[in-house]
C-alpha cells in the first residue's frame, strides 16, 4: 500500500506539473500570435522553471518505474487500473503540449520567413533608389549636382 501511495503521489505531481505546463503553453501560443515577444520570453522562463520540476519529479519517479515489475505486484488490480489511467492523463497531457508546440515553431518559423523575404525586398527597394540616384544628382557616389545646361559661347 505504502509503494501505491508513493507512486500515485509522484504521479499526481507530474499530472499537477504537465496541467500548468499546458497552461503555460496555451498562454505562449497567445503571445506568438499577438507578436508579443516580451509576454513570449516571460512565459518561456516560467515554462523552464515548470519543466526543471519535471525534471526532479521524474527522478523521484525513476526507481519506482525501473522496479515496475515487482512494485505491480505489490498493488492490487484497481490500484494498477488507477495508476494506468493517471499515467494514460500525463501522456496525453505532454502530447498535447508537444503537439502546440509544434505549432507554435512553424508559426515562428513561418514569421522568420517572412521578416527575411521583407528584409531582401527592402534591401532590393533601397538598391534601385540608389541606382536611380536622387533628384539633381548624378546618381555616381559622392557626386555633387549635374549641370542642365552648359554655356557654349562663352
């Protein structure tokens, strides 16, 4: 019973980690579509300190799952059968995150892409200015005004 409730306890820790996690994942998907870069890198610093507890909580769960086999028979059926579904809930939990952050990264990528396409057409835009030159000069760099008319006669 004791082996149960240790297992169920750092279980419901990961579950309890992954439901914020997905929260905070939810909140940078709002930031990334807002542009919102401040409201993006808070919420990613809160997502590491989320996921370094993960971390610790996975090595607290560590030698319970290496010693799985004799732990399981150590519970009864229904305390497997629970210990199975909140296993089931935390899977589908970190799929769930790891699916919206996926998304997430094409969408950031997808804006990269774009800022560059706009930067190359600035760069393309700024290129053909210069090569008309400005008003009343020449256009050749470190050129003063060109002459319109020239006096011939003297």
């Amino acid at each position: 019973m004791a082996v149960f409730r240790q297992v169920v306890t750092l279980l419901d820790e990961h579950r309890r980690l992954y439901v914020q996690l997905d929260g905070l994942a939810r909140r940078q998907s709002e930031h990334i579509e807002a542009d919102d870069t401040d409201g993006l890198l808070a919420v990613l610093a809160e997502r590491q300190s989320v996921i370094d507890l993960l971390d610790h909580a996975q090595r607290k769960l560590e030698p319970a799952r290496r010693d799985w086999e004799r732990v399981s028979h150590e519970v009864s059926p229904d305390e497997r059968e629970h210990i199975r579904l909140v296993l089931a809930e935390v899977t589908a939990l970190a799929a769930q995150v790891a699916a919206r952050d996926e998304d997430d990264r094409r969408r950031l990528e997808s804006r990269r892409d774009e800022i560059a396409d706009e930067m190359v057409s600035l760069t393309r835009s700024r290129k053909a200015f210069a090569a008309y030159g400005a008003p009343g000069t020449s256009g050749a760099p470190g050129a003063g005004p060109q002459a319109r008319f020239q006096d011939r006669e003297g």
